[in-house]
C-alpha cells in the first residue's frame, strides 16, 4: 500500500511539474483541452495543431511513466 502511495505521489508532483513547463512553452494542457473540446466540439481538433497533440497524446504519457518509475525506485530505495 505505501509503494503505491510514493508511486501516486511521484506521478503527481511531476505532472504538475509537466504542466506548468506546458504553459512556460504555450502548449495546451489536458484541462485546457477539456474546456475547448466542451465549449467547441469536434471544432477543436482543426484548432489545437500538431505540436499540442504530440505532445498530450505522446510526450505528456511518457513523462507520467517516467514518474511511475521514479516512485517506484524511491520506494525501493526507501524500503
């Protein structure tokens, strides 16, 4: 239970890290995705543009799963 504990909070940390280097570098978060895509439909996917998909659909999993290994290393360093 504590190693799922440090992973969650590892994946967490580093996806708020990720998001706020997304709006350093002006790229749509999930959240602002979520909004558009409710405020104006199927529309949205002319707008957003290439770089904002690679980056939610490729770029921005990856580095979760970067923080689902770096918890995991921690708890077994820890334990």
């Amino acid at each position: 239970m504590l190693r799922i504990y440090i992973i969650g909070i590892s994946i967490l940390l580093i996806a708020i890290a990720i998001n706020i280097i997304a709006k350093y570098f002006n790229v749509i978060t999930w959240y602002e995705f979520i909004s558009l895509l409710s405020i104006e439909g199927m529309l949205i996917f002319r707008k957003v543009g290439f770089i904002n998909y690679i980056y939610l659909f490729i770029i921005y999993p990856m580095l979760l799963g970067l923080g689902y290994k770096l918890g995991n290393k921690i708890y077994y360093y820890i334990y």
